[in-house]
C-alpha cells in the first residue's frame, strides 16, 4: 500500500501496521527562553500583588495642616521676672495666626498648661489634637529683642521651618507678624484679601508703653486678686 509523503518534515516509521508521526524537538535554546520568560513574569506578578507593595512604591501625601498650637515660647533671659515678655510673645504670635480663618488655633488657655512641660511634641499635639505645633525662644537685651520659631509636622515629629529674629523693640509686632505670615506660606493656607491686609498692617509701638501692656495682661491672666490689683496699676 503506497501512502501520501509526510507533511511539514514530519518522519514516517511503520511498525507492524501502526504509523507514527514523529516532529523534530524544540531546540534546547527554546525551551530554556521560554523557562525564563515564565519565571520573570511570576517574579512580576508576586511582586505586583504583595501586600504593601503599591503603598511603598506610591507613598501617600502627607495630609494637610489645618490646626495647630503655639506652644508656651522659652524665655532664655535668666531673670524668671522677664517671663511677662515671652508669654506676651506667645500671646501676639496666636493672635495673629488666630486671624486665618482656615487655620485652627488653640487658645492660649489651653497651651499655658504645657509651660515648662517636657512632654513629647507628638504627645501635645495628641493631647490638643493638632496637625502641627509651633515652639521657640524669646530673649529681650535692653531695647533689642530676639526670638526664635519653628514649625513641627505633630505625627512625625518633623521640623518643617525654622528661623531667628531680631530687631528693636519698637518692632516686636512687626516682627511677630513675619513669624505667622511664614508660617502661613510654609503650611499652604490661601488667605483671604483680609487676612493678608491684617498680617501686613503693622506699626512701630512706644517700648514703655508695650511694656507696660504686657506686664498688664501677664498679671491679669493669673486671674488672681493679686494679679489683678497689678494688672490695673
């Protein structure tokens, strides 16, 4: 019985009345290419699927800050009766960031608790349930104050801006008002015309006058008989 030729190279082998078809094998080149293809894309997709592998190569944005405290400002002068200057200082600075109307500032009742407090800056800022906390440093010389700022992302406990001041005291206020326009930009709040008009609205104060004012509001905030005798004078 004459059969058709084999197609596409195939090999004919007649055993008995059986036929086998036999192709010629892949090449070992092949086969080993095919084997790394398939290994590379289950390395890709084990990858792809574990857990955090998305969060880690896609961090999140940090969020957003929208409340934030002025911690009670250190005075460095060695004289504790120089404290009335600091906590006027501490006082001005909220509120002038007080003024934003999209930023949430704790009140200075609520602050003057953590004077002196060597508290963690996470821990505060849990405890008053803020985004960010602002410290510094107060040092009045005569006619010449200087103070420091910085700003402290609360959860990470990240310094985020920090600087120095220093100038006349018949320039406190204005310099005050550098601080929280600073600040302002550093965390990304748009002001309204009317918040930036108040920020930039400063003038020169009398130095004895100021003095006095501050001594004035530091007694009447003891909220003591005392202090309120002292307050008035």
């Amino acid at each position: 019985m004459i059969r058709p030729p084999a197609k596409d190279h195939d090999q004919v082998e007649v055993v008995g009345k059986t036929v086998v078809s036999k192709r010629p094998p892949w090449p070992l080149a092949s086969k080993t290419s095919v084997l790394v293809l398939v290994l590379l894309l289950a390395t890709l997709l084990v990858w792809i699927f574990r857990p955090g592998s998305r969060s880690s190569a896609n961090p999140p944005l940090p969020s957003p800050i929208r409340s934030l405290a002025v911690l009670p400002l250190e005075s460095l002068s060695s004289d504790a009766s120089q404290d009335y200057f600091s906590d006027g200082m501490t006082d001005e600075l909220i509120t002038d960031l007080g003024q934003i109307s999209a930023l949430r500032v704790i009140s200075r009742t609520s602050i003057m608790q953590y004077k002196g407090a060597r508290k963690p800056l996470p821990q505060i800022a849990r405890e008053l349930n803020v985004d960010a906390v602002v410290e510094g440093t107060v040092l009045r010389a005569g006619q010449k104050v200087r103070f420091t700022a910085q700003l402290i992302r609360a959860d990470a406990d990240q310094h985020l801006w920090a600087n120095s001041y220093e100038g006349d005291l018949r320039d406190t206020l204005a310099l005050q008002s550098k601080v929280a326009s600073e600040i302002v930009e550093q965390i990304r709040i748009n002001l309204t015309p009317q918040e930036k008009a108040a920020l930039k609205s400063v003038k020169a104060v009398d130095p004895e006058a100021y003095e006095h004012y501050l001594k004035g509001r530091y007694f009447w905030n003891k909220r003591t008989v005392d202090g309120l005798k002292k307050a008035v004078d």
